[in-house]
C-alpha cells in the first residue's frame, strides 16, 4: 500500500514529536484550566432571582448580626483587596478560599437558625464552589511576586478562620458577600477580560 507524500509527512511530523516530547526536548504545555472544564462564565452575572435569594438571605444574616456581641481582632476580606491584583490563575485560587470558608460559615448558621432562608443561597454557592475547583491548578507555578500576593490573601482568610469567633466570621463572610457575588465571581467567570 502506498502513502501519498501529504500522509507521509504527518506520520513522520507525528513521530518526530511524540519522540522529541517523551524525551523532554520539547516541553509539553499544560493545558490551561479552560481546556479541563472550567466552565465560569456562566456565573459573569446571576440573576434577579438568585439575587434576591442572596439579598433576603444577607438581611436576615444582618438582623442576627445585631443581636450577636461580635468584634474582630482582624479582617479576612480587606476592602482594598481585589482579584485584579492577582494573575489570572491565581484568581480561582483565592475565589475557592473566600467561597469555602463562606460555605462553611453560612452552613452553620443555617443549622443553627435561618436554614429556611439560606436554603436556596447555599445551593447556589455550592455549584457555583464545585464549578470552580475545576479551575483551581493543582500545583500552580508562578513568580515570587504573585505568589506572594496569593499567599498573602489565602493566609489573611487562613488565620482569620483559625482566630477569630464564629460572630466574627459570620459578620465578615455577611458583609463580604455581594462583593463575592458580584464583583470576585464576575472577575474571575471574565478570566483574562478582568482587568
């Protein structure tokens, strides 16, 4: 059976690189999140619905928050903090952080007295967190300066939920959440139009 010289060359272009990459002279990028299923632009926006779940869900958190003696020694969500500032793979990263220690504090609190009203949110926010760890790397590389500010922001969150009371979380997380929705989840769905 005979190739034509078209076949021929893409059978030799094709074992002329599998050879070159299996012995690492040519290196093999690694797929960027969007190709493994980071699917986020769905969320660039949320609808009228699922915000006005969120905003009940934000005024009743808001009315328990007044009958709570609360205070914090420091702030998990600094308000000059923003996603811009980050690379555009760290910027799942620090979302996934923000987002999980606001499900877990919102889950508590709604096994403990709003379960009704936060029902729908969490919901939400726990497709929204499964859809997102998709776009987390498994082991991102990147240079010292953004990692820094990575490290940084996941430490801020790390040691608040390890130091600070459940009333101050709770009133953090509350206060961080239309920002977390609107602004952090927008930014990072937009991936390289956020800037």
């Amino acid at each position: 059976m005979e190739l034509g010289a078209a076949s021929a060359c893409t059978l030799l272009l094709m074992l002329m690189t599998t050879g070159l990459t299996s012995t690492g002279a040519v290196p093999v990028p690694t797929p960027l999140p969007a190709t493994r299923g980071c699917h986020m632009s769905q969320f660039k926006s949320l609808s009228p619905q699922e915000l006005k779940a969120f905003k009940r869900a934000k005024d009743a958190l808001e009315e328990t928050l007044l009958l709570k003696n609360w205070s914090c020694s420091s702030r998990p969500f600094l308000r000059t903090r923003d996603l811009k500032q980050l690379q555009v793979w760290e910027r799942p990263v620090a979302l996934e952080a923000e987002l999980a220690l606001t499900l877990k504090v919102l889950e508590t609190v709604a096994n403990s007295t709003l379960g009704d009203i936060l029902d729908q949110p969490l919901s939400m926010l726990r497709h929204i967190h499964a859809r997102l760890q998709a776009c987390v790397p498994a082991q991102p590389t990147a240079g010292p300066r953004s990692q820094g500010h990575l490290r940084h922001w996941l430490h801020r969150i790390q040691e608040a939920e390890k130091k600070e009371s459940q009333a101050c979380l709770e009133a953090s997380v509350t206060f961080n959440l239309f920002r977390l929705l609107i602004l952090d989840l927008k930014c990072v769905a937009s991936r390289n139009l956020c800037v």
